[in-house]
C-alpha cells in the first residue's frame, strides 16, 4: 500500500463523519472517565448506550440514589475549544431525551435522587498526563 493509500485509509470516516483517530480518542476518553467515576464511588451501568435515532450516552452510572447520564469529552491541547463548552442547552435536552428512554426501556424506576447530567472533561496535553475535570449537574 502507498503512502497516498495508507493515509486515505487512516483518514477514512464512518457514517457520523468521525476518523478512526477521532474514534479512537473518544474511546480513550471515555476510558479514563469511567475509570475516575468509579474512583469516586459511582456504578457504571452502560456505556455507550444507544436509542434509536436519539443518539448515545457516553457513560450511565449510579452514584448512590441518583442515575448519572455522563457526557465524555476528550480534546488535544490547543484543539477547538474547551471540553467543558460542550454541554450546550440543546445537548442538555437531548441528554434529559436519553435519560428517559435509559430508564424506560432499562425497566428502571425514576430513582428517589433523580437524573443528573455530568461531563467529563479530558485534555490531552502535548506531555505529560492527561487533565480531567468532572462536573457535576451540568444541566
């Protein structure tokens, strides 16, 4: 394969428009957020978690009495803007959509602590560790 082929290949995007790096940087976003939550003391119920057309939930967890619909967004340093941006008041009603129909088609009762959105910040900087900021009711 030439190096025309090869880099085709990498930047290739599936059907939401994302590259396999991006893919990839989202997953390991993802990990190190579930990784921190259960850290903290919360139950990972689900991840990626989809409905339909409705979209996906990154990350469902319990923490205590209150199920958690967590938002993951991970950036390289110096690359668009600021994960903790990302919760916008439309993506806040979409993430409340998801919620419901997580405990409609889980068979889970409202539970007595209610819904909460989080988000998890990562970036990723050019050394060192990766900084991670996780904000509680968001939305």
């Amino acid at each position: 394969m030439g190096a025309a082929e090869a880099t085709d290949a990498v930047e290739a995007t599936d059907s939401s428009g994302k590259t396999g790096a991006t893919r990839a940087l989202g997953r390991y976003g993802e990990e190190l957020a579930t990784r921190r939550l259960t850290a903290t003391g919360m139950h990972v119920l689900a991840r990626n978690w989809r409905c339909g057309r409705a979209g996906e939930i990154d990350i469902v967890a319990r923490d205590g009495d209150t199920l958690v619909i967590c938002e993951v967004k991970t950036r390289r340093h110096g690359s668009y803007e600021h994960p903790m941006a990302a919760v916008t008041p439309r993506k806040a009603e979409r993430l409340r959509r998801l919620a419901d129909c997580w405990l409609d088609r889980s068979g889970t009762p409202a539970p007595a602590g209610g819904v909460r959105i989080d988000l998890v910040g990562i970036v990723l900087p050019r050394r060192g560790a990766p900084v991670l900021t996780h904000a509680r009711g968001v939305a």
